[in-house]
C-alpha cells in the first residue's frame, strides 16, 4: 500500500511539471506572433482620438509592440472643420487578441472655433486646438489574415477648456 501512495506522489508531481514545460513553451512562442503581424494597417473609425463620427487612420510597426497612427477627419456637422490624430500603440498579447495602450494628441482645426462641450456652455473661439488623448482597448489582428478590428476608450483632455472628453472608438479595417 505504501508503494502505490508513493507512485500516486509521483505522477501528481510529474503531471504537475509537465504542465509548467507548457505553459513556458506557449509564452516563449507568443513572442514571435507578435513580430509577424503585418507591418502596416489602414482601417475607418467610428469615435475615437479623432473626436469625430468618422475618420480614416494609417498605422505602423515602429518596434515589435510599438505601433504608430496617423489619422484624418473632415467634421462638417460636429466642429465645422478638420481633426489630425497622431499616436502612439503599445500591443500585449498572442495570437490574434491584443490589449492595446496609447498616447497622442489630436490636432483640430475649427472655421467657427469651438462651440462644442459636455458639460458646460464654454464656447472657445480658437480656431486652431489641440487635445491629448489615451486609449485602452482590445485589437484583433490575425497573422495570416487581412481583416483588421479593434474597440477602445479613449478619454480626450482638452487643455483650452480643462475639459475631459470620454470617447468609445470602433474600428474596422485591413492589413498591409
């Protein structure tokens, strides 16, 4: 009786190591996923750093989880003008499914200045603005295929006003 406690022990503690080996192999290959996306991604936006309804972004690999944006935005209806965000992305994960994290500033250009608030009446009559932003979201980017999908909140920070903006973006896209 004491031989089979002895190999009962002895399997629980080999079982136990072999699922160690396995978890260190899938963070060790979680790596190399991450520098074989694609380099490049163009995709629509629906909110987000733009501070618009819609806006057409260009992304690209700086570094194996850096990522930079560059966007653009026509607002005839919202701001009467134009919004320009750049940033930064900082991608954890594997696979397909990656908790991004970034920074920017959002460039905007109003030909009526700004009259736009969440919170108060406060019109600003600058016609040239900036707000900084970050993000938190989820991204879903396959490696072997093009479809390009990420949803974040973005909190934009407008120093003209010390106004605090909360955005939800969604967007959709492909990779290059």
């Amino acid at each position: 009786m004491k031989q089979f406690y002895v190999l009962i022990v002895f399997l629980l503690v080999s079982a136990n190591g072999m699922a160690q080996v396995e978890d260190v192999t899938t963070e060790v290959n979680a790596e190399p996923l991450l520098s074989q996306l694609p380099n490049k991604v163009v995709y629509f936006s629906i909110g987000g750093p733009a501070l618009t309804v819609l806006s057409l972004h260009y992304e690209q690999k700086l570094k194996n989880k850096f990522w930079g944006r560059v966007g653009f935005s026509y607002a005839p209806f919202l701001l009467e003008g134009y919004t320009v965000p750049i940033g930064l992305s900082y991608l954890k994960g594997e696979n397909v499914h990656y908790l991004e994290l970034g920074v920017g500033t959002t460039f905007i250009y109003t030909k009526e200045g700004w009259h736009f608030s969440f919170f108060d009446d406060d019109s600003i009559e600058d016609h040239f603005l900036i707000a900084l932003n970050s993000s938190i979201g989820y991204r879903y980017q396959p490696v072997d295929k093009k479809l390009f999908f990420k949803i974040n909140f973005t909190p934009s920070f407008l120093p003209m006003n010390s106004e605090v903006i909360p955005i939800l973006g969604i967007g959709v896209g492909t990779s290059l």
